[in-house]
C-alpha cells in the first residue's frame, strides 16, 4: 500500500518544464475537463510514459487509475497504440452516456 503523504506529495509539481508542462516526484502533472455535476472543472491529472510504450495515467478527482502495458522498444512510435487507446477507447468510454462525464 502507497502512503496518502506520499500520492499527496507526488502529485505536486517538483519542476516547471515548459507554460504548460510540469513534472512531480514520478510523472507529468496537467488537468483534464470533467463535465460532471455540480459544475464543470479542472482537475488534476498525473501520467507516466516508458519505453516501449507503457503508461500510468491518475485522474485523483475521478478516483481513477488506468495502466497501458506494452513491450514496442526502442520503436519509433512505441507510445502511438497506447496513446491511441486511451484517446479512442479509455477516454470516450468516460464520456459516455452513464459515463462520469468526463470532457
């Protein structure tokens, strides 16, 4: 079991990479739309890419962790199926009617 302190201190920006890019203990920090009730927001959303394409993304708001395993290395375009599947099929699905509406 992972320590609240310590998702609660990874999910804080440790550098500032770019206006819109920041990194944390273990991945990259942006927000992501929900369109849910009461209101629409902004929300935190952590994610990790590696070779050959895995990734880890956290979505804390939506209780939310999805894991992409996937063994293209040392690839040109290894992320581009997983990048794909979360875009094309994990994402959508949350937007769907009955969904968390996220957006």
């Amino acid at each position: 079991m992972v320590p609240a302190s310590w998702l609660q201190s990874s999910f804080r920006p440790a550098a500032t990479i770019d206006e819109y890019t920041r990194f944390g203990w273990h991945g990259y920090l942006d927000e992501v739309s929900i369109a849910a009730p009461p209101r629409p927001r902004r929300d935190l959303w952590v994610g990790a890419f590696g070779n050959g394409g895995p990734r880890r993304d956290v979505a804390p708001a939506l209780r939310l962790v999805v894991a992409i395993t996937a063994g293209n290395y040392d690839q040109p375009g290894q992320g581009r199926m997983p990048t794909t599947l979360w875009r094309d099929v994990v994402w959508p699905s949350l937007r769907s009617p009955g969904g968390r509406g996220v957006g």
